[in-house]
C-alpha cells in the first residue's frame, strides 16, 4: 500500500524521524575532509593544461553495508539496498570517483549547472554527483520526488545535519541553500535505505570518474596544486600535483575504506 501524506502529515514525519535518521548519520557517515571556501575569480588561465587522472582500487573488495526496506514496499520493492559500497568497474577501476583541485585563485568560468538530486522509486539520484558552488552561499540544489510518496530529505556536511525539506508527491521540488563548500551526504528521514552525495567544489576544477575509472580536467593553470579524491566507501584523500604534471595514477585500498566498511574487508 502506498501512503498519501498531507503538508500537515509530512512535516510532523519529517520531524518524527529527523531523531532516528541523525543516529544513523553519526554512526555511518563519511569520514568528511574537503576544501576550505575560498574566493574565486574568473580571468585568464595562464600556460592552461588538462589534469588527467585513472583511479583504482587494490584490494579486497569489502562486502556492501545493506538496509531493509521496511515500508512502501508498493514503490520501493522488498529487496534489500546497497547503504555503502564500493563502485568499481573492470579491473577494479572506481567508478564516480570525484576530483577537486584546490588552491586556484583565478581561472576559467564556472560551468553551468542546476544543481539537482530527485527520488525514483525510493532510490536518490544520481547517488554521487559534483558541482560547483558558483554563487557562494547562495548556491542551492533543487530536490525533486518522482514518487507518489513523501520524501523527506536532509544534507549533512562534518557530521552536522541541515534542514529537513519535505517533498510531496506532485508538488513542485523542494530548494535549500548550499552555505559551504564540501562533501554533502544526502538521505531521506521515512525511508532509512535511501543514500546519495553531492559535492560542491570551491573552484570550477572539479570532475567525475567514468566507467573506465577516468577524470579528465581541463584549462587548469600552470603550478603545483592539491588534489582532493573521494569515491563512496573511502575516506577523502589528499595527493599532491607537482608543477608541469599531467598524468595522475592513484589507487585506493583497504587502508582508505571508511570505518564501517571496513569491517566487511
């Protein structure tokens, strides 16, 4: 049976499992390590080169971390879901791996983009996505539900939960604004499976890995620069880029799993 929810009802959900769903967030939340905000400007790119990396996973390859679906089963299914996992292709290439360039003061235009996460059969899509966070704290992600049931959404940053934007079905997406920069894990208060991440870069150097485990970035001036790595299930990793330096080849492995994933090593 799927559940119709009033406004009234949604937002007294929202407030009943905000408790339940903060619990979680604290025991299985990414351990967070992103860019300081830091002011960015547009101008001239000077000697510009494209940043190409290939990113793997060497290792055992731990079990997923699973989650009942408990209700609106109608919409959701019976069948357990992925919490926390790796993503890895042929060859244990990470796929979805994001990439941010730290310490670009000056450089090219922000692309554009809106940002965006919406529910599907209670599933949060996509489940890892990057942006770039153009208009300062007043950026902000659209939350659209393409279920006929209530979603409830909340995106925590260091272990600090935000607001709770409730979506009904039908109704137009919820908006809530993106005041820092960083790694966002984004869940859903009534249904304690669902699991996404946005990152929003503080420059316009950022990218997301391909099936094939490739980032390519592009325009990005000459120096030597900071690279931050993450892919669901590690812990975000630092890796220096020396001056003149094109190619960049890193492996994720056991070491860098995030703690509860870890035990299923």
């Amino acid at each position: 049976m799927v559940t119709r929810y009033t406004r009234r009802q949604a937002l007294e959900s929202a407030a009943i499992t905000a408790a339940a769903g903060f619990v979680l967030r604290r025991l299985y939340a990414p351990e967070l390590a992103w860019a300081k905000d830091a002011a960015y400007s547009v101008g001239a790119v000077a000697q510009p080169v494209t940043l190409n990396f290939q990113v793997k996973y060497q290792g055992k390859v731990p079990k997923p971390i699973m989650r009942e679906v408990a209700v609106d089963q109608t919409v959701a299914g019976k069948e357990p879901r992925i919490w926390e996992g790796l993503n890895l292709g042929k060859g244990q290439v990470v796929k979805d791996a994001i990439v941010v360039i730290e310490g670009i003061a000056t450089g090219k235009a922000w692309a554009p983009e809106d940002p965006l996460a919406y529910a599907e059969k209670a599933f949060i899509l996509d489940r890892a996505a990057v942006y770039g966070w153009a208009k300062g704290s007043e950026t902000s992600i659209r939350l659209e539900n393409k279920d006929p049931i209530l979603h409830s959404w909340v995106l925590t940053l260091d272990g600090r939960p935000g607001p709770n934007v409730a979506t009904l079905p039908g109704k137009a997406p919820g908006k809530t604004k993106i005041k820092r920069t960083g790694l966002y894990e984004l869940t859903c208060g009534p249904h304690p499976w669902e699991r996404g991440f946005r990152v929003f870069a503080p420059t316009p150097y950022y990218g997301k890995s391909n099936d094939s485990g490739a980032v390519a970035i592009t325009e990005v001036p000459a120096g030597a620069y900071t690279a931050t790595l993450w892919a669901e299930g590690f812990v975000p990793q630092k890796v220096q880029l020396a001056a003149g330096q094109t190619e960049v080849k890193f492996e994720f492995t056991p070491a860098h799993l995030t703690k509860e994933l870890a035990k299923n090593v």
